[in-house]
C-alpha cells in the first residue's frame, strides 16, 4: 500500500510493507482504547492506556524516550516522544477536539529527531479517532 504525504513543497510515496502492517496495528490498538475511553480524557491516560494494549498485543515500545535537541554543537534541551514502537516508528499523541498543523509538525519533527522513515499522529480528542502518518522528508526521498 502506498502512503503520501503531501505538503506546498513535495509529495512522498513510500512502500514498506513491514511499518505499513506495524502501523495498521498501532492504529488498531489505539481504536480499541478509544472505542473502551470514548474522548474526554487528558493525553496521559490515552498514552497509558494505548501502553497497556500495545503490551497486550506483544508489540514493542519505550514511552517518553528523550531525544537531545542541539543548535550547532549545544545542548539546548530535551524532547520526550510518546511512544517509540519496534525501534522503527515514532507515535505523537494527542487528546484535543482538532488537530492543527502544529501537531503535524511536530510529529515530523520527531521523526526527523530520532531518525526514523516514519511516524504516526494520534488524536483521541475528537469525536472519531484521527491519524495521520508522517514521514521523515530526510529519508524519503
């Protein structure tokens, strides 16, 4: 199955069957918390509650992995992604009524952050469950 990405500058097409079925279960894990939760609830008590089904279903992940942010050669700071999945797919979550570019952005940027082909935007918030895959522009060319 072929993913794009389209913004002002670019389109990406990728194909990768194994993050493709990984994400496919990732989404199906996070429908499965939001068809128990419903909307409502802060981020956190999605994060660990997709934790719990994401255990359930055997699938590997570290919550709130730091990244180290650098501007020219200093440390400015930290970012935490919520869940890193497979050691292969970056996943933002988010518990807000709609999703606005910032978000989108920052799930990119964590892609790009981590150095990973893909990621994937979760949105409990809303009324129905939104995701949004993102791609690593740097890596896909």
């Amino acid at each position: 199955m072929y993913y794009s990405d389209s913004d002002a500058n670019s389109t990406i097409e990728v194909w990768d069957e194994d993050i493709d079925n990984l994400t496919f279960q990732v989404i199906g894990c996070a429908m499965k918390v939001r068809n128990v939760l419903g909307n409502g609830y802060q981020e956190v008590i999605y994060q660990r509650a997709l934790a719990i089904e994401l255990e359930a279903c055997m699938i590997s992940f570290e919550r709130e992995k730091e990244q180290e942010v650098y501007y020219l050669d200093s440390l400015v700071g930290v970012r935490r992604a919520d869940f890193i999945v497979n050691e292969e797919l970056v996943v933002e979550l988010k518990a807000v009524i709609r999703l606005e570019d910032v978000h989108l952005a920052q799930a990119k940027n964590y892609t790009v952050a981590y150095g990973f082909a893909n990621g994937l935007l979760i949105n409990f918030g809303s009324n129905r469950l939104e995701f949004k895959r993102v791609f690593n522009q740097h890596l896909n060319p």
